[in-house]
C-alpha cells in the first residue's frame, strides 16, 4: 500500500522565502515558531495582573515597611516600573505574534508592513488592538511624566520666585527662609544651589531650639535625598492611570515612606521622642490654625512634590499617626535574611520582564 502523497505547495508559495508566508498545505510541514512569543505574552500578561493588584493591595497592608522604609520603597518602585513594562510588553508581544518568532524579528517585520507591504494572512483585529493598546499607553505615560514634571518645575520656580520676595532668611542659618504666618508651616523647596527650607513664625513660636533642629534636619533630608522626584514619578503614574488599584495605593504609601525615611535621618540629629512631640505639636496646631493661604491672600503656595512636617493641607491625617508611633514604641529592625529576600525580589521584579521580551 502506497504512502498518501503529500500536499504539494502551490506556485506563490514556492517562490517565496518566508514559510510565515506559506499556505495551508506548506505551512502543515512547519514547526510553530512563534510558540515562544506567545508564551511571553503570556507570562507577561500574568505578571502584570499580579503587579496589578494582588501585590500593591498585600504591600500596603503590611507592617514590615515600616521598619525599613528603604527597602520598601525600592520595592514600590519596582513593582510600579514591573507592571508598566508587564502591561506593555504583554500587549506588544501578543501583537508581534503573526509578524515573526521573535519580538526582535517581528518588530523588524511590523515596520516593513508599515512601510506598505501586505500583513502576513493569520493576522488578526485582536493582533492590531494590542498593538495599538501597547504603543498608545506608553506615549500617554510618557507624555504625563513629561507633563507632571514641566509644569511642577514651572510652579517650584515661581515658588522660589515668591519665597524671595515674602521671607527673610533665618540669621546665621543659611538655606532657611521665615515666612511671617501665624500657623506652623515647614517644608522644602528643591532648587540645586537655590534649594531653600521654609519655616514660619507659626512654627518658631511653638517649637524649642532641639525640637526646631529635628524639623530642619527632617526637611533637609528631603533635599538630600531627593524625595520629590520619587513622588513625582508616582503622582504622574496615579494622575496617568486614576482607575488603576497600584497607582492610588502606591502613591500613599510612599509619600508615608519617605516621610519616615526623612525622620529617620532627623533621628540622628535628635531624640526620637523630641521629633516625635514636634510632629505631633505641628498636626495638633494645624487642627486649630487657617491654612497659609487663607491668613495670607499672598503668601506663597508650598510647590508640588515638596513635603512637610506635619500633614499638609488635603493630605491623609492619619499620616501623623504611624510617624508619632513608630518614633515612640521601639520596633525591632528589619530582619537581614528578609531584607535581603525583598531587594532580591526586587531586582527580579525588574529584570524578569526585560528577560522575557530579549528571550521571546
């Protein structure tokens, strides 16, 4: 008995010298190259659902942060740069599927069909919708980050515009600026070498010499470690994508987060339970005080991405309290061993997607 004859390609197809291109009966001899494109698109797609919720809602509820603060917010910021790169990469790779069995070759294919050639026969509307998706939610990242930061560095230069003209400095204190209002009021304004730490009468009044040294040393920390970039970055993802869980919870948590990495730096400078009584003595008299603003119709406006002492005007309250507490009741450190485990997880985070889209 004879073998069946198999399907012999037609002329189109024997002239060509992409298989991708191939009919039916020609592409039925190929092996599924694109198998490993699908299955990034895949794992990716999974690890941004992960990233999207689970992780952010389990790390906001935790009690470790807390107790290394640094840490955590290494580890916010990789959960947040993983889930972009996850939520892209998904929707590229899953597009670049019918164009080539790599990411690398696919792309290279995807702008040949740009340019004006045919796209292969396999591809779909749901291929197109992806690329789509993933091309126009990175420029909206893109262009909101751009966005986020031009407009507070127009508004941070008009606030040192403004500090100028409405302060005195602080004698024999450089870098500090007094503003005459009654409530008390401490923050940061970044500007390189113009970079100023602004106080209130409101606050020399109710503050002793050590307990004014703590909020200095706590403002400057700010400065030094360059805390309003970070919160920047994660406002321009929350105002970017407001419907998104990580975005809210991420943004909270680490405005908490560098507030106890300033204290901490202001623990080296003073007590703990004397920061702890100028923290709360700054919450308690702005229950009782008017904003700046509505004492002052020109007193200047503290610039976005700056931070304060005590809770500023439309912050969460309860930012006070796990400062107050933290800095009174003792807690032990950060174990080493879990301290390590959550930077390695961390650079994880960031290496695994960047891993699967060059592997794919």
């Amino acid at each position: 008995m004879s073998a069946p004859r198999r399907p012999r390609p037609c002329a189109s197809c024997s002239a060509r010298r992409r298989p991708r291109n191939r009919c039916q009966p020609c592409r039925s001899d190929q092996p599924d190259r694109r198998s490993p494109v699908t299955a990034a698109a895949a794992v990716l797609a999974v690890i941004a659902l992960i990233l999207a919720a689970p992780a952010p809602i389990l790390l906001a509820r935790a009690d470790w942060p807390t107790r290394a603060p640094g840490v955590a917010l290494v580890l916010w910021q990789s959960i947040a740069l993983a889930g972009g790169v996850s939520m892209i990469g998904s929707l590229l790779t899953f597009g670049l599927v019918p164009f080539g069995d790599s990411v690398f070759r696919g792309t290279l294919e995807l702008g040949q069909y740009l340019a004006g050639a045919s796209l292969p026969p396999d591809t779909l509307f749901t291929h197109g919708l992806a690329l789509s998706g993933a091309a126009i939610l990175t420029v909206h990242l893109l262009l909101n980050l751009t966005s986020t930061f031009v407009s507070a560095e127009r508004q941070r230069r008009r606030h040192l515009h403004l500090i100028g003209l409405l302060s005195d400095p602080l004698q024999g204190r450089p870098g500090l600026r007094v503003i005459d209002h009654a409530a008390p009021v401490a923050y940061c304004l970044p500007g390189g070498a113009e970079s100023a730490t602004v106080l209130s009468n409101g606050l020399l009044r109710i503050l002793d010499a050590p307990q004014l040294r703590g909020v200095i040393a706590h403002e400057r920390a700010h400065l030094q470690q360059k805390h309003h970039l970070v919160l920047l970055a994660f406002k321009s993802w929350h105002s970017a994508l407001p419907w998104f869980p990580i975005a809210n919870r991420a943004e909270t948590a680490v405005a908490l987060l560098v507030e106890l990495l300033a204290d901490d730096q202001a623990r080296r400078v003073v007590d703990d339970r004397v920061l702890a009584t100028a923290i709360a003595l700054v919450a308690s008299a702005h229950t009782s005080t008017v904003s700046p603003v509505g004492a002052r119709a020109d007193a200047p406006r503290p610039a976005p991405g700056r931070t304060t002492v005590g809770p500023a005007p439309g912050s969460p309250a309860n930012r006070v309290e796990p400062r107050v507490r933290r800095l009174v009741i003792a807690q032990p450190p950060l174990h080493p061993g879990m301290r390590a485990g959550v930077l390695a997880a961390s650079a994880s985070l960031l290496v695994t997607p960047a891993l699967l889209l060059f592997a794919a």
